[in-house]
C-alpha cells in the first residue's frame, strides 16, 4: 500500500505484522451482547475503533435475503448461501460486544507485546432471550434450537473461510432475561448452555476455548423484589468453568434509563474484559471476585483478588452523584445497621451495630428512575463505588480509565 | 512499538524517496531538540528549512511560493490543485502541548473546515481530521517523548481517508468528498517536540 510504503521511506520502519493463525472470537447473549443500536453519528465518531484484524464474514444471509453482518442473523437463522469471504468488521447498526472486545483485545495485545492474531467475530445473540435458549435441548425456550443452529453453521462458515482458525475465547452476556430465576436455578441452566456451546466448538475444531463471562448489573427499576439469581451464580459459574470474569456491569451508564449501556460504557466494559483476557494470555489470572470472607462479632471483612496486590479504593469521581446517590458504598447488611464501610488493602470491611446475619455488595433493590439525566442516562439500582487502585488508561477511548469495579455479591453469615 | 532509539533524523534519505512524489514537499526538518513553537518562532527552523524542496525548487523560491512564519506556525500560502490525492507524513517526538487544547503537526487548508486534513494530537493521542469533521483517531501507541511516525492520505478520487499509525498498521474510512485545492498548509501550531521530518504531498 501506498501510504505504508511512504510511511517505511520516512520512518525506517517495517510496519508491525500480525502472527500467523487465525482466531474466532465468539461471544453471545442477550441485547448487551448484541451491542449498543449507535446512530449513524455515533458509529462514524467511533470509527477509529475499526482494526484491520478484526473480520467478518462476508456473503452470508439471512432466508429473506439481508445480509448477515456483524450481529448475526437473530432468530431468523441462515438461508443456504455460503460466506464468500472476509472483511475488516464494520457495525452497520448494533455495534455486537465481540466486536468492540476484539478491537480492544488487538489493542491490549499490542500494548503489552502480545502476538497479534486475525479474528474473525461472531455473534448469535438475540435482544430478550433466556438463558434455556442458549442451549441445544429443543424443550428449552421458544425458540428451540435456533441459537445453537446458527452458532453451528457460523463456525462452519468461518472454518470454510479460514481453514484451521483456532476458537479463542466464547463469551456470554446474559441473564437480564431472567432474574427472576434464583441462583441455583440460573447455574444449573447456564452451565448447560455454556456446555453446550464448548461442545458445539470443540467439535468442530477440536478446541475447547475457555470461557468469558460478565457478570449481569441490575435494572435501573429493581425495586420489585426479585432474586437476580444470574448475578450470583455467575460468581459460582466463573469458578465453575475457570472462566475470564469480564466484570460486573452495574457500573455502566445506561441510555435508556433501563439497563442498556451507551457506547462509551460498553467500550469501557468490553475493553476490561479484553483487558483480563489479554493478562490471561501472559499467563496471569486477573479475575477481580470476593475471596473467603471473615466474620467477627459485628464485622465482616471480605477480600477481593485484586491485581498484584492492589488495594482497593473508593472511586474518586463517582459518578453517582449525579444520579441519586448511594449509600454505604453500596453495602447493605440484614439484621443490623451498616455503621462502617473501610477499605483494608484487597479487603472491604463492612461494620455493623449488631450481629448482622448478611452483607450484600451492588444489589440494591430501588427504583432510580427518577434520578435520569437530561439526556435519559441512568446508573442501574445497583451500585458501588469500590473500584480496584490505579486503573490502566483506555486504549480505545483516550481519556478515560478502566476502573475494575468490584463484582455484586452476597454473604450469608455461617 | 518498534524501538529506533536516539536514531536521529535521516535529512536526505526520505527526501530522495519522497521527492519523486512531492508537488509541494517539506522534508527534511531536523531541527535540534526544544520546543517544537519556540524553535520555529526563533528561526532554528527557518535555517534547517533552507534546505527543503519546494515543488523542486531553490529555497529561494519558497519565500516566493509563499512559505513563511507566522508566529509558532510555518505556513504555506499559495495554490494547488484540484488534488486527487493528499499525504501528511509526520515523523516527530511530541513532548506535550501548548495550553490544554489541541496541537497540530500538520494541517492542509485548517481555514476551510470542508475540505481541511489536520494531523493533530492532544494529551490523549493523536487523531487525523479530514474534511467536514470526520476524525479517526490513532491507535494510543508510545505517547510523549517517543519518536513516532505517522500520516494520512486523502484520496479524493477513491472517496477515502486512510491513516498510518505509529507502528505501519493502516486503517480507512470512507469519505466522499469533491475536489479541492490546496491553499494553505500550516505545521506546528501550538505543538511542543521536535519535527524530524515531515512530508506533504499534493498530487
């Protein structure tokens, strides 16, 4: 190319090259994995996020004839016709979460000197299902086997394309559908969907990836009392699976003063998880969860597993503020009166005026609707300001950081 | 990020290759190391810019072409065109910015917001601008104190700005844009760092 050879005779330069070997980023879900619907404006403001490692597949439709891109072909599924090819992934309307994890994971790998790889991107997530759809009994949900047909025939295109892609990671981003399944009920029911899919990929390329997941955030209307059982048992699922927790997502900022993220906070949160995944690949466990908590008298301190060691701090510019507030830090107690919120090293020291039976962290029940900014946004009900000391910069939005909030959890005294 | 080292400037060795190019041609600018506005302004820049070409021509000839100094910035005033093609190439150590807005290392036609190219950075990295505002920002690779060369083109009859990041990835972006002429180009306002080279190149 041109202007790469201008840039060479200038700067004496090779220019980088990506390794050999393509990989298949996979992650499914409900509308958050489907991505941010970003207008027009929005998407050409954020065109600077386009890598040319990230791809898609080219000439695959759905049986009406539209073409499949980057967010899949929903419940619709494929018609006969075969991926032609590929090309640099551009969002034409959802901007899908694999796509912005990709670009960030192409940017991290290159900041921290990681081998550089093609992806090809894949989605097959569909705005509002359960986690029953996501798995290949055809019993479960409404719509059968759709999902997993189309995960199926996707990969089968992307193997035809790129012979020998290796599956690199497949995420999930569910369970606002269902928190109204308790926590033991969610598990069971994910860790036979996650299972299902790792099947389906091993399979086919006889890799068995490991396995991504975030960790669902609360509506911005959680006033009614249900359980979020998904937002447990994705702690226990993570341990489950020796997953990449990607975090949690109550911290994002919602547009649609429901539980949908702007674009910013999806970058932010897709580039965390990309950020995890890419200390993984050097061979370092960076999962941000709650370790064994310790309870003395009318105290409860409970550890986190912090980066080397990090101390945890309270976010210096919170932005709840502005959103109608927070109590506590986000810290609620039953059977007693929260009285103290300290920061110790990794740990978060919860002091109460009496022998409280349970701590909860981020899972409030509240309605915040009220407390929406002018332009609609919205933080979620649930809410903390513990985030992990000295967050890394962001690689795709400059200017910002990427602060690992510590996940919702519960504590049931012993 | 490759690592050059202290490798100085390379005066003549991009010039040759680049000439052949140029219509409008400013390569090589090695100034010495300082501030990038207050070397400009005292004239360093001047001396080392005696030795550019201008469309091929003699250094006296550029005072003709109309390239002078106008406070920090060194612009070119005068006329090409229509281009079917623009090239910024900027190989330069920013060591920060004037003030808390943005810095530009090279800019075509800053003065006509449809049809201007800026290389630009801030103190969170450095972007291109094409015309009617389109902005694609660089991959955040090094930052200050690390000599970096990076670019764009606008092609005008393909429809398309392309930018070079700092270690030769290229990326495009569609941009339907008709015709223009280059009136002015303008290098170095408000930035702080040494410009080791830098190319402009209208066809």
């Amino acid at each position: 190319m041109r202007l790469q050879s201008l840039w060479s005779q200038m700067s004496g330069l090779a220019p980088a090259r990506l390794a050999a070997g393509a990989q298949i980023v996979i992650i499914d879900g409900q509308s958050l994995a489907l991505g941010c619907n970003a207008s027009p404006e929005e998407r050409r403001a954020h065109s600077h996020h386009a890598r040319a490692a990230v791809r898609q597949l080219d000439g695959l439709c759905r049986p009406d004839g539209v073409a499949v891109r980057l967010h899949g072909p929903g419940s619709l599924g494929y018609d006969a016709r075969h991926a032609t090819g590929h090309s640099a992934a551009v969002p034409l309307a959802n901007v899908p979460a694999a796509f912005s994890f990709s670009q960030a994971l192409d940017l991290w790998r290159r900041r921290l000197g990681i081998a550089r790889h093609r992806m090809f991107v894949g989605c097959h997530s569909i705005a509002g299902t359960s986690i029953h759809e996501f798995d290949r009994d055809p019993a479960h949900g409404r719509l059968g086997t759709t999902i997993r047909d189309n995960h199926a025939r996707w990969l089968q295109e992307a193997l035809r394309v790129a012979p020998g892609a290796r599956p690199l990671v497949y995420g999930m981003i569910q369970g606002e559908a269902n928190i109204a399944m308790s926590a033991p009920a969610y598990r069971a029911a994910a860790a036979r969907a996650y299972g299902d899919a790792l099947d389906d990929i091993e399979a086919l390329t006889g890799i068995r990836p490991p396995l991504m997941l975030w960790q669902t955030g609360g509506y911005v209307n959680a006033a009614a009392a249900r359980p979020y059982g998904p937002v447990l048992a994705q702690l226990d699922l993570v341990r489950d699976f020796d997953a990449i927790f990607a975090g949690p997502l109550y911290p994002v900022l919602t547009f649609d003063n429901a539980v949908h993220p702007d674009l910013p906070s999806q970058l932010i949160h897709c580039e965390i998880a990309a950020y995890v995944f890419a200390r993984r690949e050097q061979g370092r466990n960076v999962n941000l969860l709650p370790g064994r908590p310790v309870w003395q008298g009318n105290t409860l301190r409970i550890p986190f597993s912090t980066e080397d060691g990090k101390p945890l701090i309270f976010d210096p510019d919170s932005e709840y503020p502005a959103y109608g507030g927070l109590a506590d830090h986000g810290v609620e107690a039953a059977g007693a009166r929260v009285t103290d919120v300290a920061l110790d090293g990794n740990a978060v020291v919860v002091t109460c005026d009496g022998p409280m039976t349970r701590v909860q962290i981020a899972l409030q029940a509240a309605d915040m609707s009220a407390h929406a900014d002018a332009r609609g946004r919205n933080h979620g009900a649930h809410r903390c300001d513990i985030i992990e000391a000295d967050p890394p910069d962001s690689l795709l939005l400059p200017g910002r950081k990427l602060k690992r909030f510590i996940p919702s959890c519960r504590f049931q005294r012993p | 990020m490759q690592d050059r080292g202290s490798q100085p400037g390379k005066p003549g060795a991009a010039a040759g290759a680049l000439a052949d190019l140029a219509s409008i041609h400013l390569d090589p600018c090695a100034a010495p190391p300082g501030p990038l506005s207050g070397l400009t302004a005292r004239g360093a820049w001047r001396a080392a810019l005696a030795e550019c070409a201008l469309a091929g021509g003699a250094p006296a000839r550029m005072t003709a072409e109309g390239l002078e100094m106008r406070g920090n910035i060194l612009r070119w005033t005068g006329r090409r065109g229509p281009a079917a093609r623009v090239t910024l190439l900027a190989d330069a150590t920013r060591h920060g910015v004037l003030g808390t807005g943005r810095a530009t290392l090279l800019a075509v036609n800053p003065h006509l917001p449809a049809c201007a190219l800026l290389l630009q950075y801030d103190r969170r990295g450095l972007r291109v601008i094409g015309p009617g505002g389109l902005q694609m920002l660089l991959a955040p690779i090094g930052g200050f104190g690390d000599r970096q060369t990076v670019g764009c083109e606008l092609d005008l009859a393909e429809g398309r700005l392309s930018v070079v990041e700092a270690d030769g990835e290229t990326r495009q972006s569609p941009l339907q844009v008709p015709a223009f002429a280059v009136e002015r180009v303008e290098i170095g306002r408000a930035c702080l760092g040494v410009l080791h080279a830098a190319a402009v190149i209208v066809e």
